[in-house]
C-alpha cells in the first residue's frame, strides 16, 4: 500500500521540504566532517550505545523516530574511470533519520532532551553548536541537510508511536480472541473490560 | 559485507553510496523527482522495505571557519533502505522485482554493470555498500507485514470498542467473534 | 535561568490589551476590517487614528475609558499602505502568507475551507483591523460611528464587521467557562506565575521571556545570550513592542455539541453527562480543573486567587482524573508531554511545550442557543479566537497542528481534539478509567468562518507607518 496519491492522515509533517516527506513520515539526511579525535571516539560511542539499551531509553521513549542511522565513512569504492580516485582526508559522518511530527519540534526535543546524547554524537564533528540555543544549532543542521530526491514510507498513514501501541495491541488481543470461542456473554463481558482496561493507552 | 551494526532486531540497514558519471547528474535527480508523481512508489514492490531514501549528495559539506574542505571529486548518488531480514536476499529482491526503475536509476552511475540488472548489478550494490555505524530501530522486531497487520487490526479496533459500548453483552461478544474471530 | 534584570516593559509604546486583558467590564467587542483602496488615503486616515490607540499604560483609578481601540495590519495591510516589498519580506514566513495560504496546514478543510469563508476574510482585501472594546452598548455604538464616518470620510472601506458580547457567566457558547490559563510573563504577569509560568522539575514556576510575546525582546531562547542575540523580528522600527495576531472565527454547531454529549452520556457512568462534559475539556464549566477536583466542581474555585490555576498532570500520568486528550491538556499541556518521557513524573518539567504559549483573547458572538435546546435555529454563533504570538508558527500553528489537530504527539493516534470537531465526522476521544469510556462519533462542531495573521504593531511604528517612513 502507498499513498503518494493522497495526503495519509492530518498534516503533521512540518517544517521541511516535500520532497523529504511521506504521509505522516520525514526523512532526514545530514553530513558532518568529523574531527581527528572522533575517528576514534565515535565507534566506541556506537559500540556502547548499541549494547546498553538504557543509553537510548530516552530516544525510544520520546517515541517520534521508526529508523536512525549514524554512519562513518572513510572511504568510498572505486569503481572505475571516470571516479575521481579520491583518497578522503576526513571521516564524514552521515545521519538519517525516519521520524514523525513538525521538523522544527523534532529538532527542539533533540536540543532539549537529549542533549547530553547530541554532545556525544555530534561534538566530533566540524562546526558543530552546542545543541542549546537550537537556533544555531538548527541553522547548521539546515545549512549541511541534504533533501531527498525520492522519500518512501511503507505505512505513510502511521506514526512510531502509533506502530508501537499497535504492535502490543495486537498481542493482548491474541489470548481475548483465543479465549473469547468458549466463553458465555458475561464471562467474556468480564474480560473485555479487563482488557479495554489493559489497552486503553493503545487505541 | 556483514557488519553486525547494520542490524537493529531483524531490521537491516543498508546503504550504498556510487559514483554519478560526469554530466548525468541532472537526468538522474529529475528522474528520481519524477518518481512521485507517476504513481506508487517503486520502492513499494519491495515488500520488506519499512523506508528508504534516495538522494545526490553534491559534495562534503565545508564546516565554516575551519575550511575542512574534503573533495569528493564528484557527485555521489546515495541510497538507504530499512528493510526486514538479511541483504543478500532483499538486494535479490530489488533487482528482480524493481527491475526498471533499478536500471535506470544506476545506469548514471560510474561502474554500474550494463545491462544494469540481475546479479552483475546486486553485486555492484554490494561492492558500493557502506556499513553502519549504528542503527536504531524503534520496533526492529517486527517485519513489514506484521507493523500492517498490526496497524490494520488497531483501526478496527478502535471502530470496534466505540460501536461496542451500545451493545448488550451477548450481541457484544457475537459482534467481537465476527469481527476478530478468524483474523 | 533567570537574566539579571527583567527587560524594562515600554508600556506606553505597547498596544493595550496584549499583556492584560481590558476586562470582563468590556462585555462588547467588535472586529472591523478595513480595506485600503489607496495608500496616502490610508496613511492620512492612520495617522488621525495613532492617538486613538489604547496603550498598555495603566489607567489611572477612575480614568477607565468607556471604549478602547487596537489597530492590527495583515501583510496585505502593509503593502496597501505603502510598506515596501523589502520591509514586508523581514516579517515572518507565515505572517505574509496569511493565514488562507494556510489552511492545509491548520486544517481548515471541508465546510472550513477559505473559499467558504465569509467575504473579504482570507482574500488579501482585508488590510486593517480595528478592534473596539466598549463597557456599553452606547460606547460602542459612539466609537463606531467615529471610526466609520473616518472610514467613510478618507474613501476606504469596511471589509468586514465582526460583533462579539460576553454571554451570560463568562462562558462560551458550549457552556464553558473559559480563559484561564493565560502565560505568565517577566516583568509583566508575574503574579500568574504559579500555573501560567513553566513548570520547573520539583513543583517549581517561572514566569515566560517578554520576548515570547512582545517583538524587540530576548524570548526563551535568547534571553541569556551574551551577545545580546534577539529573535527574528521585522527591520526597525517596526521590530519593537509590537507582536503577532492570529484572528479566527469560529462557528459553533452548539446543538450538534449538545446531542454528541447527550448521546454519550447515555453510554457513560450512570449517564452522567456533566461528567463527561467536564472530560471533553478538563475543567467542570465553572472552570474548576479535573486534576484538581475529578469528581465535582469545587464550588470555591476561583481562577484568580492565588494557586487557582496552579496545577499539573505529573500525578494523573494515566489520565484516570483528566483525559489524556482533554482540550485544556492538549491545548496547554504544562508538564504532560515530559511526563510522557520521564522515569519519575514528578520530575518533569515542560522542556517540549514551553515554547508553544500563547496570550489567548477572544469573544463570543451571536446570541445563546437557549438551555435544553438540540436543535439547530440556524443562527450564526460562535467564537472570536484571537491570540498574540510572538512567533505565529512556533506558538499558535504548532499548537494547532501538532496537538489539537493529531494525537500522535500525546500517543492518542490520529484523534483529534474531541471538542473542535472533525469535519469526517469519524473521530473518538478517549476517556480513560476503568473501564475506559471512546466518545464518538466525533462530529464538525466547530468550523472556520474566517481568519487573519495580522501585526499589531508599537505605537512609535504604526506612527511611522502612517507617516509613510517605516521603510
């Protein structure tokens, strides 16, 4: 299912240019060229980050990204004539980000809530404002963002939010439709009503 | 390539960055900018594919004051995707059932196979691959399908438990049946 | 983080209104839209008008003026007065759209749709509007007839004519009171800083940056900022004391509201629709808030006294007293969005919606749909929502898009502010409990008339604006 026909669902996704959005979705693309230190830095950073789910507790909690990426390239194939065979003086670190809701308030969250996150992740890296004031700090991510030629969403209609409560929605569902075959009206007028309770943050 | 840090759950990311050859660079962008406009999204007969990207990246970026300049010599036309499950079938996958739009989006790239297709152009995507660094995914253990069915079954839920609250207790229990016994 | 000193307030250079409200004593409000046909026609007619203008200045005991008047431009305005292209381009992005270029963002479709407004409203023909607040019928009617035999006289025109009255109690059309929580702001609102400031972590207010709200001044962001960085605002000296308006009328389908509630009601508790009208808002219609008193209205509240609004979401994170999606809590979430984040609720503070405040004014208009009544009588009644931004995308649109347009941002899904309406008709709300209680269907209570972004600006630039010389 794609919905590039139609708009899928209000208007939440603010603040960027078309091209980086689908339905409910916004791509974010950024470079940055990483200083001497980060080139050493950043993969213990990503190596500890990948293994203590508490470092990005706060990031799942937020709740408004479906993929992230960070990424460190050194150098690139070569493929032949005509590449220019360019030998990359710097690592280049490459950020992308699926996420949804207003560019601008995504942005505000980063700078004020994961602050310490965005020192660590960004600090290496050439030109870089502290995340707090955010107007700096948004200039730059504007200045280095790099809009998507083609942007896809496979469920352009959803939020990661959404995704997330649907996801456990449907598991609680499972055992109530289960048992629901061999229950009589009021037992299963007991359990319904247990489980709306259960769910109620879901739907 | 493997790196087990493009693997978030059971969703991959990949990414893969090739050269544009000189003078094609226009062609390509239009092309890509087209795509929306004719239709569903190639992308979508992937079916495993959550979101991806294509784009052309015109050069490093140059960090005022510090005049870090870092040619790339050329522009780069980038392309990501999270998908579920691992490369070597999903790269299968993108030149077979994406075939077309496939080739004629990395034929304007230097090195790509001619004919663009099959596994001489999976092999290019392979090669041109650069591995993440790390990647997070907020519900990496659900595949595509399953984020839909999810999704799907939410909305009727949600229609379900508003219509439900009229309804006397057996009526109640028979409409549930109906609605999600055999889903 | 406090600045050493507050900026000091340049009260006779600010237009009355914005930081305090005139008052409830001003039970009449009219909206006259003004076209400019010709742009020294116009300047003449403003520069007579400039000394007419009610300033923040406090009136002396006993000197309270029988009517007051605000004068406020969209971009339009100032082009039809001769503010040049290079002026009008330092105004905000969104300010010089105006607010019809909008409506896909705001979500004004359906029967709200700009083409569907009423005429001259969102067209680029509406250029000035002067507000009248009157303590008569007689005062208004004396300043009306001044102001439109000065329209009359200088050639121009009346676009549009707006006229709103306090209803009976100070409530609005659905029976609510209404207008509580207002921000509270440095050196100017102070006293409202417990329940209007930002909620601090531990329990703590402060008062909000002037420059959220008055153009010329350090707002949260750059208020401390050691090079005396402010924000964006238009090229001096339109750029000083004045501010943003965001002008919308809103009709109210009060029968509809009604049986949506009387329907429910029927579902709910023990039918008890009151209740359910209280979760609807978050506040019991005399304005006693649900966190506060989740089972009756306090019969001692009073938004005034000290501590009268002074409250927050940390204790009701599941939305068992207050729903979740309650418009009040949507509208102004205080700590609620952190608590959404945050291991321990009681330490969350408002770091992902201090930024969105408004100065929220407003009045009804039309005449009361009488208690009981369920049908429609076809009379035009609604609201005048007019708020003063310091930045119209960040404060006013982010609220509307972000939070009462969508539930995402509260994990409420795609429900929409139950009481605003979805032109669909398809929408539910929430009413968490045990068990929880889905109010729907979710039908086009509130549809767009009308709207404008206009500039309300300081007295010293809406002079040199009539004097020709604002660049």
């Amino acid at each position: 299912m794609s919905a590039h026909t139609a708009p899928a669902g209000p208007v939440t996704a603010t603040g960027t240019d078309a091209r980086n959005v689908d339905g409910q979705a916004i791509a974010i693309t950024v470079f940055s060229t990483v200083k001497w230190w980060g080139r050493l830095f950043l993969p213990l950073l990503f190596f500890f980050t990948a293994r203590i789910p508490k470092l990005t507790g706060t990031l799942a909690k937020l709740s408004f990204i479906h993929f992230a990426r960070w990424t460190i390239v050194k150098k690139l194939p070569y493929n032949g004539e005509p590449q220019v065979k360019q030998k990359l003086r710097y690592a280049h670190m490459y950020f992308e980000s699926n996420f949804n809701g207003g560019w601008e308030e995504y942005i505000d969250a980063f700078s004020h809530i994961l602050t310490r996150g965005m020192t660590a992740f960004w600090g290496s890296s050439y030109g870089f404002p502290k995340p707090l004031p955010t107007a700096p700090f948004k200039s730059y991510i504007q200045v280095n963002e790099i809009e998507a030629d083609h942007y896809y969403s496979a469920y352009p209609e959803a939020t990661s939010t959404m995704i997330q409560r649907a996801l456990v929605l449907d598991e609680k569902l499972a055992p109530l439709k289960r048992d629901a075959e061999r229950m009589d009206p009021d037992a299963f007028a007991a359990a319904y009503r247990a489980f709306l309770c259960d769910v109620q943050h879901c739907l | 390539m493997g790196s087990a840090a493009n693997v978030s759950g059971q969703a991959y990311a990949f990414m893969a960055m090739t050269p544009v050859k000189p003078g094609e660079e226009d062609a390509l962008a239009t092309y890509l900018r087209g795509l929306r406009g004719r239709g569903p999204s190639p992308l979508a007969k992937l079916p495993r594919t959550h979101m991806a990207r294509w784009l052309i990246v015109p050069d490093m970026p140059v960090a005022p004051r510090t005049h870090a300049r870092d040619p790339l010599g050329g522009q780069y036309l980038l392309f990501t995707s999270n998908f579920d499950g691992d490369v070597d079938s999903y790269l299968h996958e993108l030149v077979e059932l994406m075939a077309d739009e496939a080739a004629a989006i990395w034929s304007h790239c230097i090195g790509c196979p001619q004919p663009a297709e099959g596994a001489a152009l999976k092999a290019y995507l392979h090669r041109n691959q650069v591995d993440s660094g790390f990647a997070f995914a907020a519900y990496g253990h659900a595949s595509v399908a399953r984020v839909k069915t999810a999704l799907d079954k939410r909305a009727r839920l949600v229609d379900f438990v508003v219509r439900a609250q009229a309804m006397a207790p057996a009526e109640r229990r028979e409409a549930f049946l109906k609605e999600f016994g055999s889903a | 983080m406090r600045p050493a000193a507050a900026p000091q307030l340049e009260l006779p250079d600010i237009q009355g209104d914005i930081l305090r409200a005139y008052g409830n004593r001003y039970a009449r409000t009219t909206y006259v839209f003004v076209g400019v046909p010709d742009a020294a026609a116009g300047r003449a007619w403003l520069s007579g008008l400039v000394d007419r203008v009610t300033t923040a200045e406090r009136w002396p005991r006993g000197h309270r003026p029988e009517s007051t008047l605000n004068v406020a431009l969209t971009c339009a305005g100032l082009a039809a007065l001769g503010v040049s292209e290079a002026v009008r381009d330092s105004f905000s992005t969104e300010f010089r759209l105006g607010m019809a270029a909008r409506a896909d963002l705001l979500g004004d479709a359906g029967p709200s749709v700009p083409s569907g407004w009423d005429p001259g409203l969102g067209t680029g023909d509406a250029h000035v509007l002067v507000t009248i607040n009157a303590r008569s019928a007689e005062a208004l009617r004396a300043a009306l007839g001044e102001l439109e035999s000065g329209i009359a006289a200088a050639g121009l025109s009346v676009i549009h004519t707006e006229h709103g009255k306090l209803l009976g109690g100070a409530r609005e059309h659905f029976g609510y009171s209404d207008g509580f929580a207002q921000p509270a702001i440095e050196g100017a609102t102070e006293d409202r800083t417990p329940g209007g400031g930002v909620p601090l972590p531990g329990g703590k207010w402060r008062p909000l940056a002037l420059g959220e709200f008055i153009l010329g001044y350090g707002d949260e962001e750059t208020r401390n900022d050691p090079t005396g960085r402010l924000p964006s605002a238009p090229d001096a000296p339109l750029g000083r004391n004045g501010t943003y308006l965001v002008w919308r009328k809103l009709h109210q389908d009060v029968a509809l509201f009604r049986r949506a509630l009387r329907d429910a009601a029927a579902l709910y508790h023990g039918g008890d629709e009151e209740k359910l009208a209280a979760k609807v808002v978050g506040r019991w219609r005399d304005g006693t808030p649900l966190v506060r008193s989740p089972d009756a209205p306090d019969p001692g509240f009073n938004a005034k006294t000290p501590g009268g609004n002074d409250f927050r979401y940390a204790a009701d994170e599941d939305g068992a007293r207050c729903p979740i999606g309650a418009h009040i809590r949507r509208s102004n979430p205080r700590d609620a969005l952190d608590v959404l984040i945050q291991k321990d609720p009681t330490d969350a503070g408002s770091q992902l919606s201090f930024r969105h405040r408004m100065i929220r004014r407003g009045m009804p208009y039309g005449p009361p749909l009488p208690d009981g009544v369920t049908e429609d009588d076809g009379e035009p009644r609604g609201l005048v929502f007019t708020c003063f931004v310091g930045s119209i995308s960040r404060q006013f649109e982010a609220v509307q898009v972000q939070w009462l347009n969508d539930g995402n941002i509260f994990h409420l899904g795609h429900d929409k502010d139950f009481m605003l309406g979805d032109p669909d008709g398809t929408g539910k709300m929430t009413v968490q409990g045990d068990p929880p209680f889905f109010l729907g269907p979710q039908g086009c209570f509130v549809t767009t008339r009308g709207g404008e972004y206009l500039f309300v600006p300081g007295i010293t630039a809406l002079a040199a604006i009539a004097d020709g010389v604002a660049g």
